[in-house]
C-alpha cells in the first residue's frame, strides 16, 4: 500500500473511532461537573474535563461548590442539572441508600486497582485528603504538633480554623486532643467532643469550602487550624513559605464521584468518571494538587517530589476510616452539630 493511501485509510479509522465514542454518547454537547472550587477544582479540570473533552468532543461545565440539599432537590424534583458530583465519602453512600444516585457502569469504569474502601455501586473515589493541623509562623509563636496544641489556648492564643459542615474532622480531632486513642475514636462520644470543643467556640473561624480556607492562613485571620492537606500544599506551591504543618493523628477525607439520579448526560457521565478514575487522570491530579489517588495504578506515576506531601505518606500517623459510621449517623451528627453552632 502507498504510504498516502495508507496515510487517507488511517485518518478515515481515526474519524470513524472518534465519530462512534462521540456518537455513544448520544447528543451530548456539554456536561455539568461540580466540585469544591478553587485549586482543586482546576487541577480536576485540567487532569479530568481536557482529556474527557478531547476524547469525546463534550465540552465540560464547571459548577459547585458541590450542595447535597440542592443535589436532592433536583433529583426529587426531576430537574437535574448536574452530572458528575464530587462528594464527600460518607455522602455518597447516604446518597446511595436515599435513592438520589445512578449505579456505576463498571463495564465504561475500570474497577481494576481501584481503592476498594473508595469503590461500591454507586461511586468511586474522586482523591484521598486528609485534615492536618497547619498554622502560619508569622502569626504563632511555637510550634503546634498535635490535635491537643489546636484546643490549647493558653499555649497558642488566638484564631482557628474549622471545617464547618458535619462531617469527618473536628469531632475526630476534639476527641484526639481530649487523650482518645485513634482505636477508640469510633463510634463518638459525642458529649465528650462537644465538651472540649467547647473549650475553644468562641476562637472559631469557620470555613465553608477549600478556597474560603485558603484565605485564612495567609491573612492571619486564622492562623492555626484544621485544613486540607492539599490546600496547604497549593498555599505553599503559591510561594507563602512560613506555613507549618503536622500529620500527627491527621484524619481521612477522602471523597467520591458520583451520578445525581436522573442526571441528563449519563452516559457521557460514565466515560468521565472512567477518565477521572484511571490510573492518568488519577496521577495527573495528584501530581497538581498532592491528594493521594485512589487508583494504585497511579502510584508509578506520582513525581517524585510530590509524594512526601501526599496523605499515603504519612499512613503510620493517620486515624483509621470510617465511612460507614458517618454515613449511617450523619444526620443524627448534623442535627446536633448545628444546634452547637448556632447556640
């Protein structure tokens, strides 16, 4: 065969394979993705939304920061606007057994390595964060080391920062401090959480999502306290180089991809969650933003000098996962939780 009769044959395959992924996703031109916002949220963007878009041709519609009151609403009203979700992982499975989500094609997503405490019928892991303490060394004097050092107010007086929706974190964190040991954090011993939270309320900054987060610690607003890991290393990435951090007793937050029941480009949904989910999107994302993957493949393809930032890293020091605790008390937890921060 000619070298330009093969060259014509080639490009007429190509066509015809990018004609039927895009053809497989019936008249799909765009796709909603909601996440937290700020640095994650682009660095998804970039690993995830670029290559679903070249590979499909279905433009990608950033949206968040993600709500499950809103999530639920759309669904229960049958106008769903959104497509592919990243939660937090004792949501998804909460949003699992309330009905509110679209089974996982694992014939389209790959379950091969992925993370499986990450991995059931109805999502799979988005990224692997953890809470760690982190203050800012312009603001505080010392050096915090541990849960104990954030509720210690005659030692490090002042602001701190706090996750402010019910969900793994500050509880864990209070119940370290208080002398718990990691084994026995579960199930919570609510009155006792509360009790040495209470200790510290009036010199809480809360913080709604990881953008709000990363205004705390540079400003002084808040110079001490509970953050995302990945946050502090986009903060440190940006050149602010006074930031301390301790991974002692750090606690999980890992979150999941999921489908809202209903959603209008299902199918589309699928092939980005497959994209997200391999071992590239997984490794790209972590690369940009220092969350672990939640694909072991991805493990090879870390850059070296991202690894000691990221959560895996620093597993001997990390409280052990619960999801199946929140997710079974997160609206027990919630109530309880807002009532304290609004008393």
């Amino acid at each position: 065969m000619k070298r330009r009769t093969f060259l014509h044959y080639s490009a007429l395959l190509l066509a015809g394979s990018a004609m039927g992924a895009r053809s497989a996703f019936g008249q799909a031109k765009s796709l909603t993705f909601v996440s937290w916002g700020g640095s994650t949220q682009d660095a998804q963007n970039k690993a995830w939304a670029v290559p679903f878009t070249e590979k499909t041709g279905i433009s990608v519609i950033n949206d968040g920061p993600t709500d499950y009151g809103k999530l639920k609403a759309m669904v229960e009203s049958g106008n769903v606007m959104w497509d592919v979700v990243d939660v937090e992982g004792q949501f998804a499975y909460k949003l699992a057994r309330e009905g509110l989500l679209e089974p996982i094609d694992f014939n389209i997503v790959d379950r091969n390595g992925l993370d499986p405490r990450l991995t059931f019928e109805y999502g799979v892991g988005s990224f692997l964060s953890s809470y760690v303490l982190a203050y800012n060394k312009q603001f505080v004097t010392g050096e915090p080391k541990s849960w104990a050092d954030l509720f210690d107010l005659e030692k490090f007086p002042g602001k701190r920062a706090l996750y402010k929706w019910a969900c793994m974190g500050a509880l864990e964190a209070a119940l370290l401090a208080d002398g718990v040991k990691p084994e026995d954090v579960y199930p919570l011993d609510l009155d006792r959480a509360f009790r040495k939270l209470d200790t510290i309320k009036r010199e809480i900054v809360w913080w709604g999502t990881g953008a709000e987060s990363q205004q705390l610690l540079p400003s002084g607003e808040a110079p001490l306290g509970m953050f995302w890991n990945g946050r502090v290393y986009s903060m440190q990435k940006d050149g602010l180089d006074t930031l301390g951090i301790s991974w002692a007793q750090n606690v999980p937050g890992p979150d999941m991809l999921v489908i809202p029941k209903g959603a209008p480009n299902k199918a589309a949904a699928m092939e980005f969650i497959a994209i997200a989910s391999g071992a590239k999107g997984q490794a790209d994302f972590s690369n940009a933003s220092a969350y672990a993957p939640t694909n072991e493949g991805a493990r090879a393809m870390l850059n070296e000098d991202m690894i000691e930032f990221m959560p895996f890293s620093h597993a001997d020091q990390e409280l052990p996962m619960n999801l199946e605790y929140w997710s079974e008390h997160t609206d027990e937890i919630g109530t309880r939780w807002y009532a304290w921060q609004a008393s």
